[in-house]
C-alpha cells in the first residue's frame, strides 16, 4: 500500500497550539501558532452566505476517493477540508503533499504544525507519490510542501525527484510544484524548474505592507518576487504562478500595486481568494471580501496582462488548476450571482 504524507501520530491527540513529540523524534507545534491568551475570535462565526461550499459528489470524486481509501492515501484537498474537493476530484486534478506534515516555519494564517524536522525525509516518497497519481488517475497533480529550512537545499533536489518520477511513469500527466521559496537560492529554484514540470508557483500570499506580520520573518515579499522572475527567466516556457489571500487589511490600491508586481517578475497566472482564520490562535479576519470584488479583481488582472486571475471567494492557490489557461475564470460565476457558483 502507498503513503506519501507523513502526518505525525501521538498517543494523545494535541490541542491547538500546543507542543507534541512526532514519530521521528522532534517537537511542533499543533496548527502552528502558540495558544494565545486572549484570542480574538473575528472570523470564525458569522461567516456570509456565499463562503458556503457545495456537497463533494460525482462519479470522478467517488472514483478518486474508493481510491485513495482502498490504498490508504493522503491528499492535501482531504487533509486541509478543502472546500473545493469535489469539483477537483471530478477534474482529476488533485493536490499531494511532499515531504512532511511538519513546517520550520510559522505563518501566522497558516495551521500546518511547524517544528524543525532536522532533515528527516522519505527517500521512497518520489516512487509513492508517482505510483498514487497514477492510481488516481490524475491528468494534473499540484505537488505542495511544507518549508524544509533543515536541508541545505530547501528540499528542492526531493521535489525535482517527484516530478521525475511522475514524468517517468504518466508522462502525459502534467504537473504544477507549489513550492517554498528555498530561502532564496535560485540554484535550488533551477533545480526544481528543470525538472519537467509546466507550471511552477510560490505564493506571495499578501501585500508588500502586511507581509510581516503575515508571514514568517524568514520569508519575503521581494524574495518570493525573485524566485518567481528567476523561474521565469531560466526556463520562460514554464508557466509561474502566485496567489494573495483578501480580508487582511489590504487596500485596493496595494492589491493593484502587488499585481503590478507580479507582472514585473513575468508571473502568468494570479489566483485571489478570501482568508478565513483557522484557528483563534491565527490573524483575524479584517473584511469579507464580497463576489462583486473578487469578480472586479479578475478584471484589474486581466487589464495588467495576467494570462489568467482567478479570483473567487473560496479560491485556493491551486483551485481548478488545470482550467487556469480556460480564460473564463475556470467557470467560476461572475458579478452579483457568482456566489452560487463558488468553489
């Protein structure tokens, strides 16, 4: 049977923000962020009506569920309750996690658990992750992944490991790598961009202003910008990709100045979506951002020379990737209705 998550399993279940001992050996933290004493709760109730997601359903997300649970699985779209399974899974398109469920890193609008692997890493995962995107019949997988600032190259000679062993055995399958940003290193970018993948993505997850305290001190607005150009530069047929999360406190303003940005590094595609806050533990939701914005956001992208910007209120970075290039929003609703229409 094939796994290729190692997802940390203790005798006893640990709280949100709590330390825990992994299998392998060393400690994190649960959801990433240390339990705060007096949390702000905005964000986690009383969310709108058009943050609802439709029931998974449909013969390609039973077909690709039977598989995953028959050969024991582990998708990112399950682990992460990801609102938009079901219209993936029928797409065959899937997201699959490398290396690890434990990040050196501590975003705080992320709960993946983070801790220091110390270099841990599965040496069979390239051959379990080719074998299971073969199972699933994938025709597009988005590889992700934790940061691995423990390895000295960021674990970019892993990831273009992966990537080969997909090409190797369904070549006609395509592949996007959603990756860290290897603290900058471009010869660890070019290492995973020559690997045989179409598309290769680093999110920039927020405005210039908010990226600290937003993200990690160890990432970077103009460092996420550098490797997106370098990867465009040293391969220009790969498509790059980044994605910014709304509801943070950003500006118009700072949003178009982001996008204008981006376009400056070569980036081809742009995905927008609303933040929720995981945990109370995690950053505060500042605004819902409503379909009508999203829907205007599509169009200040596209008029900056985005190939595509898919923009939608539950819109992750690697929502209905295999559609980016469709030009129609990957069918998502547009203007006042398109909250029906929502992944």
């Amino acid at each position: 049977m094939s796994e290729f998550k190692n997802i940390p399993v203790v005798s006893a279940a640990p709280r949100s923000g709590e330390k825990y001992l992994t299998p392998q050996g060393f400690t994190a933290i649960k959801d990433g962020a240390r339990a705060r004493p007096s949390p702000d709760p905005r964000g986690l109730t009383g969310k709108p009506r058009w943050l609802k997601a439709p029931l998974a359903a449909g013969a390609g997300f039973d077909a690709v569920r039977r598989t995953v649970r028959e050969h024991r699985l582990a998708t990112v779209c399950e682990e992460a309750k990801c609102p938009n399974i079901g219209e993936c899974w029928n797409a065959g398109t899937a997201t699959i996690m490398v290396m690890g469920a434990v990040c050196t890193r501590a975003c705080r609008f992320c709960a993946v658990d983070t801790g220091n692997p110390r270099g841990w890493l599965d040496a069979d995962e390239p051959a379990h992750v080719a074998a299971s995107v073969e199972l699933m019949k994938l025709r597009y997988v988005v590889l992700t992944s934790v940061d691995r600032d423990d390895l000295p190259d960021g674990g970019a000679a892993h990831y273009a490991a992966c990537v080969r062993a997909i090409k190797r055995r369904t070549p006609a399958t395509a592949v996007e790598a959603l990756t860290p940003d290897f603290q900058g290193v471009l010869r660890d970018v070019e290492l995973v961009v020559e690997s045989g993948l179409e598309v290769f993505a680093q999110n920039i997850e927020t405005v210039r202003r908010l990226t600290h305290p937003v993200r990690d001190p160890r990432a970077g607005y103009e460092q996420t910008l550098a490797v997106l150009a370098h990867a465009k530069t040293h391969r220009p047929g790969v498509l790059t990709k980044s994605s910014l999360m709304l509801g943070l406190g950003e500006t118009d303003a700072e949003i178009v100045e982001c996008m204008n940005e981006l376009r400056a590094a070569g980036v081809d595609i742009l995905t927008l979506g609303q933040y929720l806050r995981p945990t109370v533990h995690h950053l505060a939701v500042e605004r819902f951002v409503t379909p009508d914005e999203f829907a205007r956001y599509r169009e200040v992208g596209l008029a900056r020379g985005f190939r595509e910007c898919v923009s939608g209120p539950l819109v992750r970075s690697s929502y209905r990737a295999e559609q980016a290039l469709a030009g129609n929003n990957v069918g998502l609703g547009l203007g006042a209705g398109s909250g029906a229409h929502a992944p």
